[in-house]
C-alpha cells in the first residue's frame, strides 16, 4: 500500500511539474555556493564559479540519470575536457560506470598505446567524498592477448584470468588512463556489460526520476562544497607549498591508491611567479605537477602548457627537475614553465604514479620576484 501511494505522488509530481519547480529552485539556492566567504569576489573568479555549477551539473545529471542503470551499463565521462573536478589531470583520460555487486560484469577492451591506465572499483555513494577502493587493477597486472585485447570479469565469486572482485560495498569504477605525450599515444577502447541482468530494458522510471535529479543537485552540492573545504585549508596552512598530502583523505574522494598526492593552493601576484624544485623522484610509471583554477578545474591544457610530467620535462644534470609558475614565460633559462593564464590563484596538484616508496616528503616551493630570476 505505501509503495503504491509513494508511486502515485511521485507521478503526480511530475504531471502538475512540482519535480521541475523544486529541481529548479534547489538549483537557484546553489548559486549561494558561489557567494560563500572564500570565494573571490573579483569578476573572473565569480563567472568561473557559475560556470563550474553549469559543468557540475551536467556531471551530476549523467552519473544520476543518463548513465545511471547497472543493468544496463556504460562507460561516461565524468571528468573531461570541459567538466573538471578537483584537480582533474590533464594527462588522464577518464571514465566511470555505475555497477552493482549484485550482478557480475565483463570489461572488454584493445590496449592503445597509452602508457599506464588502471580500472578501480569504488565503494560507498559514489559520491566525491565517499569512493573509497574495493578493488583495483591497472595494465601492468592485466594480461593481454597478441593482439593486445583483453578482458576483465567482476563478481564477488573469483574467476579465473583478469579478475576485479566485488563487495557488498561496490558502487562504481574510476578509469585513468594516464598518457606521457597525449599527441603520440592511442588510448585504451574500453566497454563494459552486465551478464545477468534482472530486467529486459533500461527503460526511464518515472517513480525514479525525481530521486535521481535529487541525486545530481546533491553532487554538485557536495563536489563544489568539499572543493571549497579543501581550497580554504590550503590557503590557511601550505599556502604556495606542495607537502606531501594526507593520503587516506584524497583515496576516500575517489583517488587511485597506487597514486601519491602533494596537492595544495598557489596565490601570485603580478610580479611573483613560485619556483619549483622536486628531488628524489623515485622510479615510477610517471609524475606530473599541474594547475588549476581558484574553483580546482585544470587550466585550458588543450591549448597551453599548465602541466609537466615525467616524459615532456627537462631535467637538471642531478636528475631533478626545476619549475617556473609564473603569469609570463620566463626565457630560456627556466626549462619548465606552467603558465598561470592570468589567473592570480588556484590549486595545484603533484603525483607520482606506481612507484613502490621513496617518495619526497615535499616538493621543495618558493615564492620569487619575476624579475629577479628571468
């Protein structure tokens, strides 16, 4: 009886257009989000931040609604080139799906070319403070026919070859396939379906629309939110620093644990630019240092040179490598130059990827004036 009267008032909620009312008024209330004491209130800074609920949104609408049976899965973007989210990496090329450990799964997919990519399960909501991993597997551990296809099952009962197990916690999978020269490398063709389905389609619910447009609104809430949480810590204790970060904290939000993270805040003024120096990088699938925004979307790296990594730097006669950040190029005696593109703050985030220890307990920073060092 009760799911037959939630049922009809969810259907009348749609008929009379209460679904879209309150879906647009809770959307308007989000623009508080942009106005709240950390923010900049200079005009760029403020046009950013509605755009970014403008591209939030249509992240939270796919995850929720278009990409959101685990039936009937697929891969989507999250994260690309005009959605980005805490510190995207501009040498990923990511993907999710949406699966449930109820059922069984089979990735199959060709290798590319690309250098390093990895496939993790994640638990918990999904949601960008609650993905913590289950299970990963990235393409040192996968085993690859001659022609360089593969294929991957996920269950919770073990299976023999390339095998992702599932627990009662699994909710979704992060894809990142990492690239050292995105204009050289092919990526990986990755699908993905459900070997045992309940249902014959994956037909829109009408009973389930309004939770799943709930479902979106409250990732762009709590995505713009955790971003603004971490942007005021940085800024009040590793302003201009890259300290090695609290692990644990960046795996809960989805990061990959074969990862290590040195994330933090910059702030310039227009006659400062902040050196970079990182020794003792240890052997690794690769490394990168990049920038991004006040709002931690990764600057226009389609067009400019906002990140460097283990195989597009130039490195010292020691083997360490030296980094200019600066709102100007700097000349030939900097090797590296991160161009801040007239932004006067942002995040910016380090890793090192698949190496076994030994990693910098910081990047070494230092706030210079321009001048002195061009």
């Amino acid at each position: 009886m009760g799911t037959t009267t939630k049922a009809g008032e969810a259907r009348e909620r749609i008929l009379d257009g209460r679904i879209w009312n309150d879906f647009c008024d809770r959307l308007k209330a989000a623009g508080a989000l942009v106005r709240s004491d950390v923010v900049p209130k200079d005009v760029m800074n403020q046009a950013l931040g509605y755009r970014f609920l403008t591209r939030i949104l249509r992240a939270g609408l796919e995850r929720a609604v278009d990409y959101a049976d685990p039936q009937y899965p697929a891969f989507y973007r999250l994260a690309d080139d005009t959605k980005k989210i805490l510190n995207d990496n501009p040498d990923n090329y990511y993907e999710n799906c949406t699966i449930d450990s109820r059922f069984d799964y089979r990735i199959t997919g060709t290798r590319g070319t690309v250098r390093w990519f990895s496939i993790g399960v994640k638990g918990g909501s999904g949601d960008v403070s609650d993905m913590s991993s289950t299970s990963e597997i990235d393409s040192s551990q996968i085993r690859f026919e001659d022609d360089g296809t593969f294929e991957i099952l996920m269950s919770r009962k073990e299976q023999p070859g390339n095998w992702l197990p599932l627990t009662e916690a699994s909710s979704n999978i992060v894809v990142r396939q990492t690239f050292g020269d995105r204009r050289k490398e092919k990526r990986a063709e990755l699908s993905i379906e459900c070997l045992n389905p309940e249902r014959p389609n994956n037909n829109l619910d009408p009973d389930r629309l309004e939770a799943q447009l709930s479902q979106a609104l409250t990732f762009l809430e709590n995505t713009v939110g955790l971003g603004l949480v971490w942007t005021k810590m940085y800024k009040e204790t590793t302003l201009n620093q890259l300290p090695s970060h609290d692990q644990p904290i960046l795996h809960a939000a989805g990061g990959d644990p074969t990862i290590h993270y040195y994330q933090s805040h910059w702030a310039l003024a227009p006659d400062e630019a902040l050196s970079v120096h990182i020794e003792g990088i240890p052997e690794c699938q690769t490394w990168n240092l990049q920038l991004s925004n006040f709002w931690m979307e990764s600057l226009e790296h389609r067009f400019f040179d906002i990140s460097v990594n283990k195989f597009t730097a130039r490195y010292e006669d020691d083997g360490s490598v030296r980094i200019l950040i600066a709102h100007q190029d700097p000349g030939p005696r900097w090797k590296n130059w991160l161009n801040t593109l007239g932004h006067s703050e942002g995040g910016m985030l380090g890793r090192i990827t698949g190496a076994a220890g030994g990693w910098p307990a910081e990047w070494k920073t230092e706030v210079v004036k321009l001048a002195d060092v061009i």
